[in-house]
C-alpha cells in the first residue's frame, strides 16, 4: 500500500492548511491569515481526487485521508472561527456544533452510495466558506459587522447549517463529468456567475453564492417533491 502518493501529499496538504488556520484563529485572532489558508486548504482539495484519477492512484486510503484532512480544514477550522467570534457570548461553545456535523456529513458521505454523481445535504467545504468571510466582510461593512453582532444570528447560521450538512437535500455536485457545456450546464453556469459576482462584489460574493447554490437546490428539491 503506497501511503506518499501525489493525490495523498495533495490530501495532506489540506489537513496542514487546516492545522494552521486554527493555529492563527487561536494565538493571533487573525480571520485573513486563516481564510487564505482555508482558500489553500479548497484548492488542494478539488485537485487532490483529480490528481488520484489522472495518475490512477484512486484508493480506500485516498478517500478516507481526504474525509480526516476534510474534517480539521472545513469543519474544526470553521467551527473555531465562529467560537472566536462569539468570544464571550454564553452561546459561543454552540461554534463546536459545526465540526461535529461536519464530521457526520463526512462519514455519511463515505459511505452513501447515492452521492456519486450529486451531493445529499450541503458539502462542508461551501460551508466553511461562508465562515471564513464572515469576518472580513464584517471589517468592510458595517451593517453586516451590526448584523452579526446581534445575539441571535451567528447561533440561528450555526443551527441551520449544522441540519443542512446532514439533511437529505440533493444538491448538485460541482464535478465535470467531461467538459461538454451540455453534460456540465450547472456546473459551467455557477462558475461564470461566480465569476462575476466576485469581480463586482469580492469576498461579499461568498454567501451570496452558497445561499444561491442552497436556494437553487431547495426549488428543485422542492418541484420533484
């Protein structure tokens, strides 16, 4: 069994990165330093199960490092950003709720059959995503700083999406399964829009794109009901 595969040195990557967004959110406070290493953390995940089926190193192994580096960078990292910012509100431990259910996701996830060619319940990289720019766009603005200071939203967000990563809604998987515009409309749609959105509103794009990949799959969930 080959453990320092590239795909893995990839996949170990992402739990380095995690390791270290936790390390500044915990001794520095330093939300920027730890969304950029969360931003690395994506990167070397997407290109990490690339990697495996190009140079064919696809693997047990493989998938469950992925889902143990994917726990520490999307679901501890995130869990200790939000405890951070609810620092010295009673409801703050609440925070440790998002990796506990990202763990559940995860390991739900490796064992669900029905999640090969589309995701059931919310990926838990969108997810920390969402955290990890809430506090700089706070630093940018200053009604969402308000918004967010208010005692109930960071504990409702943490509430909502800890049911989202484990529910039973169908959301579409963000892989290409060639690069047809045909077989892959969602996915090419999503990205440009993405695009877009990032140009004319930078990292406020971020919930706006989760809430509408959420939103999208919610309608669809909804019409096939």
């Amino acid at each position: 069994m080959r453990l320092f595969t590239v795909s893995n040195l990839f996949t170990l990557g992402n739990l380095l990165c995690g390791c270290l967004g936790i390390q500044a959110v915990l001794l520095y406070s330093d939300f920027q330093k730890a969304a950029f290493l969360l931003g690395i953390a994506l990167i070397l995940d997407f290109f990490d199960g690339f990697i495996a089926r190009l140079l064919k190193e696809s693997s047990d192994l493989g998938k469950e490092l992925d889902s143990l580096a994917d726990v520490v960078s999307f679901g501890v990292l995130p869990g200790f950003i939000l405890w951070q910012m609810m620092d010295g509100s009673s409801m703050a431990y609440l925070a440790f709720l998002i990796p506990l259910f990202s763990a559940l996701r995860l390991a739900k996830f490796n064992i669900d059959t029905r999640q090969s060619l589309s995701f059931i319940g919310l990926p838990t990289p969108a997810n920390a995503m969402v955290i990890a720019s809430l506090p700089l766009i706070a630093e940018q603005f200053t009604t969402v700083q308000d918004a967010l200071s208010r005692p109930w939203v960071l504990p409702t967000y943490i509430l909502l999406f800890s049911y989202l990563l484990i529910s039973e809604i169908p959301l579409p998987a963000l892989k290409f399964k060639n690069y047809s515009w045909t077989d892959n409309k969602f996915t090419y749609t999503l990205l440009i829009l993405s695009v877009i959105l990032l140009a004319v509103l930078q990292l406020a794009a971020i919930p706006v794109i989760v809430f509408g990949y959420i939103l999208y799959s919610l309608i669809q969930y909804i019409r096939k009901s």
